[in-house]
C-alpha cells in the first residue's frame, strides 16, 4: 500500500472509530440519565400527630404519623413514630430514630431513658446521649399547637 | 496519538496480543463491490444492540406483577429523566428491528446469498428471525394494558389450536390455568432471561459463518482488489446505523404509544389487536372461520416458513443472476407482497368504536369524585391517599366497589369517611370505570349539581342513554313527547297528570329549582 492512500484510510478509520464513540456515549448517557436514581425527599411541611388532650403527664408519648409514601411506582404508607413531651410552657419532639444506626427507640418509663434495642444507645428525656455508640442525640422536631383544632403538630 | 498512549496500548498489546485479534475481527477482506447493500446486517445488529441497551434500563424500574406492572411502566413514562424517549426507543426499536431483519433477509434472497455453501447460515438467521419475532410477542404484554392482555390471549388462544398438543403448548405458555400473573412472570423470564442469551449466541455464530464463509458479494463477482472491511465498509454501516439511529430518535421523540387502561380480564368489548408485525397474521385469520381456523393460524404459516428455511435446498443452481432465478424470486416477492397486503388490510380494518359520551351516571360520577366533601377529603395532592387522575386508577371493580362502600376499609381510622348511597356509589364506579382511560368533559357547577340529582332520583326507575332502571318509561328523547312545563308537572305531583301514576310526587321532597332543571334538561332531550 502507498503511504497517501495510508493516510487516507488511517483518516476514515478515525471518523469510523469516533462515530461508533459518538453513539456509544449517547447510548451510555441516556442509560445514565435514567439509572441515577432522583434524590430529595417531599418537602417537610407540618402534619398533625396527636390531639393535645392525649398527651401523657408522666413522660413523653409516642405518636404515629401516618403519610401516603411514595417508592417509586409502589405506593403505600409510611408511619412514622415521634416522641412529644411537655417542655415547660411548651411542648418538645423528638424523632424516635436512634442516631447511631437507625433503629427506633422506645421509652422506658422506669429508668426514665429512650432505649435503642439495637446496640445499647441510652438517651435522655430530653434526647440527649446517656450512653452506647450513638454519635448525637435524638433529632428534635419542630412542634406547635393548632388553636383551632388543638392538635399537636410536628414538621416533618 | 500521544505517545504515553501508544505506550500503554503497546504494553496491552504485548499482555493480551489484542491487535492480533483486532486485525482478524476488522481487517476481513470483503470482495470489490460489496457496497451499501450490505450494510443492513450491521443495522440490524445496531438496532439490536439498542434494544439491549434500553431494555436493560426499562428493567432497572420495571415489575412483572400484574398489580405493578402497569404502574410501573407509568412510572418510567411519567416520572423518570428521559423515561418516555427511553421506553419510546424500545418499542419503536422493535419495530426497527424487524424491519431491519426483513429486509435483510430479502437482500439475501435476492443476492443469492444462501446458496452453496452458506445454508447452515441461512439457518442460523432463519432462526434469529423467530428469536425476534419472539421477543415482539412477549415483551408486547409486559406493560400489563388492555391491549397488552387481549393481544396475549389471543396468541394464547391460537397456540391452543397445535395438533394435538395444543392445551399443552397453551398451558405452558399460560403458566398457569389463566393468563394473569403466572404468565407476565413466564413471559418477563423469557423476554430478559431465555431471548437475550439465544440471541447473542445466534448472533456469534452468525458473524462467525459469515466470517468462515466470507461475504458473498455483489451477485456478478467484479474485477479488483478486495479490501479490508475496516474502514471500508464500516463508515458505510456507521452513516446506515446514524441514519437508522435519527429516524429512531424522531419516532421515540413522542414517546411509544400511550398506555391504556390497566388489563381487565373482564372487560367486555374490548378488540384486540396485535402489534404491526404480527397484523399480517391476525389478518389472515379472518379467512378461515371456525374449523378451518388452524389453516390460516399454524398451517399456512408454517408451510410458508418451511419453504423458506429450505430455500438453499430448492434453489440450487449456479448463477446468482436474477435471469436464471426468476421463478423463485417472483414467488419470494409475491410471497413479500402478499405479507405487505396483509398487513396492510389488517391495519385499516379498525373497530369503529366511536368515543361515546358520558352518559347521565358516569357524569354524575364524575361530579361526585369533583365534589370537595368526598374522595378529595384523601385523594389531593398531599393527602393521604394518591389524587384521582385519569389513567391512574388501575384497582379492580370489585376492590373499588369496596372501598366506595366502606373507605375504612382501606385506611382505617384515618378520616371522617364520606356518606355515600348506593346510587351515588354505583355513579362514583361508573366514572372511574371510564377515568381509566379517559377525562371527564368539562362541565360547569349547575349541570354537576343535575347530573347528581338525576342520578339519585330519576334512575332508579327511570333509564336514560342506556343507564338506570326498568320500572319507569325510558326517558332518553322525553322532549320528543311534553315541554318542560309538562316534564316539571309530572314530577311534582304525577297524579294530577295520570289518575294511575305509579311514580311518587317529587314536589316538597326536591327544591324546586331543582324540579325546573330536570324538567328544563328532559324537555331538551329530543
């Protein structure tokens, strides 16, 4: 083969290889486009969990907020447990997920502590880490009173 | 090529001897002549390639459970970045694809391409076109609409009618004694798990015999050097699968076909149809009534089909040359035509169903679900149950019927549920039946408030537009016969009008602005 009809073919063979480059990439990018997965959540916004008249005098009461949850195509409800507490005038929410590994705590009326029964974490009323691995204490909610309905409401 | 880059292809080289093997795979000699008529193998195999590619994302998000599946492909339609073009690419792909095998496979016949010795080749690709074919009929049922069912049970159906092993063939593609969740599953395994292999072990073969065998070439040998297949014939298959890939694109741009509703297993009057390429065939049945029905079902088919598998064997002469073939290929064309017409026919034979519209019951329904004081207590956005939306509801009748009666039911003790009577109920049903698939028209708040009421009291005993009781006259053209001073007379008290009414007066028990509208809007029924 002579050298220009060399040159000539090396040419075309990098169009070639650059046009099967070309749809390659945008067949991988439509897949990324579609593989990634959306993130965020809904918005957090305030949803009812209890009447005021059901709050315990002893010690924090758990409530059970019940959303329409939305897993892709699958679609069901979510509940979520949360703690409410008298707080002087006011009212304290505490998120009953334990900050170590996302268990759910439950309180215990005698020790007067939220136990994690997965790996030992201890709070207390307040949220605060008593003692186990969790890193931080309970996440503490927004809460406040409807006047109109007196419902206790968190932000979730 | 930078020189680092040469290195560590150098280095690769040297660990995996690669460019000998690259050599061998792109540097085939292809006779002189071999020109854009042989580009369509590549075309198919690109559009094959798509299909693999966008099938493997249609299943990240895809379920094959008839309470899913539907939903899910609503899903990646609605929801997912790009979804629609995706799931777009994938059923025209097919379309793509099937074209591309047909065509090439009439390039074939027409070049003379299966004789002596490529006939184990012609087999190999006789074959890969029922794989294809094979995949159109079983990822057809995977979105789980209505077209998606029937079109399967009349597949189903037609395998019932093999000699003999018929029920068996049947039962094992039905996977169970109904189509229904048994089969999506069956059909989903062999459409992602049993098809993909086959194919691209067939494929291989393919390109290995071709490969073994060399490319046959144009159909009179011309004089000159051979040359390599890399780039030489390669930019020509890149410009055919660019030129494939735009038109694919253009065609996914809107999407595949919307969604119907949700499969019914007992929705009656519905017609199915088949996807395009299988037109032909569902025409053909037409031809053969009753007994004769496997004719046109299994046994013309297959007799077609074998003289095409044989076709090596049949044709055997020396020159390629269309002179000394015209017998053959005029048969081979009329054979094509007679597909084409077929098909053809198929298409225009549509069902004239013409978009009916609401009648009385179903637009009172509608306005009972618009109603602020019932379904939208739960179903908004944000509320505790997903919003009413056309094409999204796909619960069963009977699930429905349920939850209208008792909503506790499904969400106990979460709201106040709604009063409902067993008319309103029974409208509520009817518009949801039709929200599957369709909007309601639009309508302002004075005619939803009549429909409401005429629902509630006036079908009972009375029908109009086919809907409601027996007791009563049929008041569908009442106009025809009284004004609506007359209309309203009767309602209010029916006996001063006919000694012997059997109806019971409606003055006092509706405000009477009420009676005037039901009048106003029989009297307009003509």
């Amino acid at each position: 083969m002579t050298a220009p009809r060399d040159s000539r073919r090396s040419a075309l063979a990098r169009l070639v290889t650059g046009g099967i480059a070309l749809i390659t990439a945008g067949l991988a990018g439509l897949v990324g486009l579609v593989a990634v997965p959306r993130s965020g959540g809904a918005a957090k916004r305030w949803r009812r969990a209890m009447s005021l008249f059901d709050l315990g005098t002893k010690g924090p009461t758990a409530a059970v907020l019940t959303e329409r949850h939305e897993d892709g195509w699958y679609e069901t409800r979510k509940q979520t447990v949360v703690f409410i507490d008298r707080d002087g005038e006011g009212y304290r929410a505490l998120s009953a997920i334990c900050q170590h590994l996302g268990c759910r705590v439950r309180w215990d009326d005698s020790r007067q502590q939220f136990l994690c029964p997965c790996h030992g974490g201890t709070y207390d009323r307040e949220g605060r880490v008593v003692a186990g691995p969790p890193p931080r204490g309970l996440e503490r909610l927004n809460v406040r009173v409807n006047p109109q309905t007196s419902d206790l409401e968190v932000e979730l | 090529m930078s020189r680092r880059l040469a290195a560590v292809l150098d280095w690769l080289d040297d660990r995996t001897g690669f460019r000998v093997i690259n050599h061998h795979l792109l540097d085939e000699p292809l006779p002189p002549g071999t020109g854009w008529w042989f580009t369509l193998g590549s075309v198919l195999l690109f559009g094959l390639g798509v299909q693999v590619v966008t099938g493997i994302a249609l299943a990240l998000y895809y379920a094959p459970t008839p309470d899913h599946a539907w939903d899910s492909v609503r899903f990646i339609t609605t929801e997912i970045p790009a979804g629609r073009f995706l799931r777009g690419l994938h059923h025209w792909g097919a379309s793509v694809v099937v074209v591309a095998a047909v065509v090439h496979l009439a390039r074939v016949v027409f070049f003379g391409s299966y004789r002596k010795p490529r006939e184990a080749n012609w087999i190999v690709g006789f074959i890969l076109l029922h794989v294809i074919l094979a995949f159109g009929l079983t990822g057809y049922l995977l979105p789980w609409d209505q077209r998606a069912y029937w079109a399967t049970v009349v597949a189903i159906n037609i395998s019932k009618l093999t000699p003999f092993v018929g029920e068996i063939v049947a039962g094992l593609l039905r996977g169970g004694p109904d189509i229904g969740a048994l089969t999506l599953t069956r059909w989903y395994a062999i459409h992602v798990l049993v098809l993909p292999p086959a194919l691209a072990g067939l494929v291989v073969v393919h390109l290995y015999l071709m490969r073994r065998q060399g490319v046959s070439g144009p159909i009179k040998a011309r004089a000159g050097s051979p040359r390599p297949f890399f780039p030489y014939q390669a930019w020509r298959d890149l410009v055919m699968a660019i030129a494939v890939g735009v038109l694919l694109a253009a065609l996914a741009w809107k999407g595949a076909p919307a969604l119907e509703a949700p499969a019914d297993p007992t929705a009656s009057g519905y017609v199915p149809r088949p996807e395009w390429y299988f037109l032909g065939l569902f025409q053909l049945l037409k031809y053969f009534p009753g007994k004769l029905e496997v004719i046109g079902a299994l046994i013309l088919p297959g007799v077609v089909m074998t003289i095409l598998a044989l076709l090596p064997w049949i044709d055997r002469g020396q020159s390629r040359e269309w002179r000394a073939r015209r017998g053959l290929l005029a048969v081979f064309t009329a054979g094509l035509a007679g597909v084409a017409t077929l098909t053809i026919l198929g298409g225009m034979d549509h069902p004239k169903a013409g978009p009916a519209g609401w009648n009385i019951r179903e637009a009172a329904g509608a306005a009972l679900i618009q109603a602020d004081d019932r379904c939208h207590r739960c179903h908004v956005a944000d509320g505790i149950a997903a919003p009413i939306e056309v094409g999204r509801i796909d619960r069963p009748a009977d699930w429905l019927a349920a939850h209208i009666a008792d909503p506790e039911m499904i969400a106990p003790g979460l709201r106040e549920p709604p009063e409902t009577n067993q008319r309103d109920a029974a409208a509520i049903l009817a518009a949801l039946a039709r929200l599957r698939s369709e909007a309601p028209p639009a309508t302002d708040a004075a005619t939803a408030h009549l429909d409401i009421v005429v629902n509630r009291t006036c079908l009972g005993c009375h029908t109009i537009d086919g809907v409601g009781g027996k007791d009563g006259p049929d008041l569908s053209t009442a106009g025809r016969k009284y004004d609506a001073a007359a209309i309203e007379r009767r309602i209010i008290n029916p006996v001063d009008v006919r000694p012997d009414a059997q109806m019971p007066a409606f003055g006092g028990k509706l405000p009477a602005e009420d009676i005037r509208a039901i009048a106003a809007w029989l009297a307009a029924r003509k």
